[in-house]
C-alpha cells in the first residue's frame, strides 16, 4: 500500500525490490526480486504478499524526508519497519533496547549514506539508524546530536545488526519508549478497510475463541497481532479485523 506524501508516486524507481529482503517469498536482502519486471514493476502486484502490501518507504510516507531524493537516485531506500540496537552496559551487563531506523543502502553505492541531505534529515530528528547492505553486513551511525563530541559516528563493532523478529521488536517495544515508524502505514490500512479485503481472500481464519485456543498473544499492533502457537511454539503475527472479529494469515518468523 502507498500512501503518497505530496503526490509523491514510485515512478520508475524499483530499488526497494532489489534492496529488502521478503520473507513471504524468501527473497534475501540485496538481491533482485524474481517477480520484478524491468519497465512494468511488480508481475503480482495484484496478488504480492502482505508484507509488500502494507509497506511503503520512507520517502513516500515520511514529511521528514521531504528535502531527499527519490531512492533510484539517492541509493538507499528508508525502512520505516521499526527495529533496535541493545545497548550493554559493561558494568551490570544489563542490555537495553534502543530505537533504530533502518535504511537501505545499495552495496554498489556503498557511501550513498553520507548524503548531505540524509544526515540533515538525521541530525535534526535525532535520529540513530542501521544502515544495511544485505541481511548481515551493516553498522550503526549515530548522529552529533545523539553524542557527545559534535562528530557523526559510525559503530562497526560489539553491536547485534541482523534483523529481529516481530515478536522481538514487539518485546523490545514493551520494555522501553521506541518510535513506531510503520504507525501511519497501519492507520491508513484501517482507514482504507484493508483488513476486511485481506479477510475476504485468507485461507484460514480464527475467532477470537480458537486464537486462544491455538496461540499465545504477545502483543497487538492494530490490525497486527504477534502470537507463538502453542503446537509448536513458533512465533509470527497475523493479521485481524474488529468487526466481525477474526484473526488470519498467520506468518512464522524465520
């Protein structure tokens, strides 16, 4: 789903179907989709996993980045999917989570992260970031306003960088105060009626009674719920509707 800010539209730009990985299909990072089509964009567009429907980027969606430009020519696209560092401390050994945008950057533009603009964008929101080049291979850049000294900093080391699961941001999000960067994409899917129409396709549904039954909720993110079925006690999330109340389209994490 795309929720255009300022009549922003893709255009040719395809970058995001190159740089995200997508479980649903198990597409990794950095590697070009099988369904994408040069000149036409997605080949199941129509019927593309949830996850690719429910996700726009962050220069679609995010006033904030109003001053950059389009992801096929700035070379990184930005993931509002929230995600966390755990900061250690080396005296209690206590490990806190610490909010994180995540972005994209193409590893034949391997500096395309030093975009003035970008850091602008950074420093002003105070903004700590990943930046990726596939599912691993990645650090974490601090801004001047996030330390002491004044200088952008750039941690390669002693830092977990690979992405967490739902139900670990989920868990992550209830122990401390994060930003959730996919709340607007959510409140547009309940405002255009998303759910019903996924609902109207699942192959599978549960009332609210066997979702008891069958999973152990951990958290709601409406119209996402995180649960670990009790089968098997995998974890993933699905999606839900209020009114009628079902819950469908489970997705283990991987």
């Amino acid at each position: 789903m795309e929720v255009a800010l300022n009549n922003r539209t893709c255009g040719d730009c395809q970058l995001c179907c190159r740089l995200l990985p997508v479980k649903d299909i198990a597409k990794p990072a950095s590697t070009k989709c099988k369904h994408q089509k040069h000149g036409t964009g997605c080949a199941i567009y129509a019927t593309r996993p949830l996850s690719c429907r429910v996700w726009s980027c962050g220069w679609l969606t995010d006033e904030a980045t109003a001053t950059l430009s389009r992801p096929d020519r700035s070379h990184y696209v930005i993931d509002p999917s929230p995600d966390f560092i755990e900061y250690e401390d080396n005296e209690t050994g206590a490990r806190t989570p610490i909010p994180v945008l995540q972005i994209w950057c193409d590893p034949k533009h391997p500096d395309a992260h030093r975009d003035p603009a970008l850091r602008a964008m950074l420093e002003e929101n105070r903004v700590i970031s990943i930046i990726r080049y596939n599912n691993l291979d990645a650090f974490v850049l601090f801004p001047p306003s996030a330390l002491t000294g004044g200088q952008w900093h750039e941690h390669t080391s002693a830092t977990r960088v690979a992405g967490h699961s739902a139900a670990e941001i989920a868990n992550a999000i209830q122990g401390a105060t994060m930003t959730d960067h996919t709340e607007g994409l959510r409140r547009a899917m309940l405002a255009d009626n998303q759910p019903l129409h996924d609902l109207a396709v699942a192959d599978q549904r549960w009332t609210t009674e066997e979702l008891q039954r069958d999973f152990t909720v951990q958290s709601f993110a409406a119209p996402f719920v995180v649960v670990t079925r009790k089968a098997d006690g995998v974890r993933g999330s699905m999606e839900f509707t209020h009114s009628p109340r079902f819950y469908f389209n489970f997705v283990a994490d991987r």
